[in-house]
C-alpha cells in the first residue's frame, strides 16, 4: 500500500499560479503510474494528469499547456504546477498512485481561484 500526503493548496486569484506537491510513502518501488484528479463537489472525480515511472506525462484536455506535472525520486514526490488558474479549476485536488495490486488516493489539498 502506498500512502500519499498533498500540500500546496490554498486561494489565489484567476491567472495567478499554485504548486501542489504529493509526498509518497509506504510500497514506493512498486508504483507504476502517479497522478493528479480534482473533485468539485457534487460532481465526479476528474483526471487531470500523470506521470509513469518512465516519466512519460499526459494531461486532460482542461488543463494541457497550463499545468505541468513534475516528480523527484529521490524526494518520493509528485508535483503539479498549475498556472494560468481560472475559477473552473477550483476543486480539491487529490493525488493518486497505482501499483499492479492496487490504487490509492491522498486526502487532498484544495484550491480555490477568485474572480
């Protein structure tokens, strides 16, 4: 099992940048992909990127070219840097790791953008 703690959340405003950091703990050798999803709620979990072990990134269509997903092995954590935030990325952002046995989620961090 793996355990992951985000931080870096909080309020800023429409165009301004956050860094989200995850920090994981627990199987790390076994972890094959890490990512990032948000949640608003009342609605459902949405992907947002991730990185495989190989380092090879994707990203959803909704944040591509203004959030970029980074790692530091050696720190065993995951970062999302998130810049040019709009209102709609207001969420609770949690971090996810998946292993061949099993997926897990962090707490999350929440983030919130004002107009």
């Amino acid at each position: 099992q793996v355990q992951l703690v985000e931080s870096g959340g909080g309020m800023v405003q429409a165009g301004g940048s956050l860094r989200l950091s995850c920090v994981a703990s627990g199987s790390i050798f076994s972890i094959n992909l890490m990512a990032w999803y948000r949640q608003v709620p009342g609605q459902q979990r949405e992907y947002v990127a991730s990185i495989t072990s190989g380092g090879r990134t994707d990203y959803s269509n909704a944040v591509k070219g203004r959030f970029t997903i980074s790692r530091d092995i050696d720190k065993n954590t995951v970062y999302l840097q998130m810049s040019g935030l709009n209102v709609e990325d207001t969420a609770v952002y949690y971090c996810y790791a998946e292993t061949a046995r099993a997926v897990d989620f962090g707490r999350g961090t929440r983030v919130t953008v004002s107009s």
